[in-house]
C-alpha cells in the first residue's frame, strides 16, 4: 500500500484512496472475527519501548 501513495500528499488520488477504503474494510473485518485483536495504547507504547532499549 505504501508504495502506492503519491509524490504529492496534499493532490487527492481516487485509487489510492479506494485502496486505502479496501484496507481499512480489511482491517475491521479482521478484528470483527478474531482474527487481530485491539491493543490497549499502553501496551502497544510499553512493548515498543521493551524492544527498543538500549543495550
């Protein structure tokens, strides 16, 4: 997907944004039947931080 955003951010582009709507229909889809489920912010940053410690 991210190969597919424009040289110009602020031009809207119709098939990006439609792939954008497919992957976020994607994603909802997913978490509505298990497949991902939704992460507490503070879990998300603390794991973040565990993995990135410096040695």
């Amino acid at each position: 997907m991210s190969d597919r955003t424009s040289d110009s951010p602020d031009l809207p582009d119709p098939s990006t944004d439609a792939l954008w709507a497919k992957e976020a229909d994607d994603r909802v889809e997913a978490y509505r039947t298990g497949e991902v489920r939704a992460v507490a912010l503070a879990e998300a940053l603390a794991s973040y931080q565990v993995a990135n410690k410096p040695l």
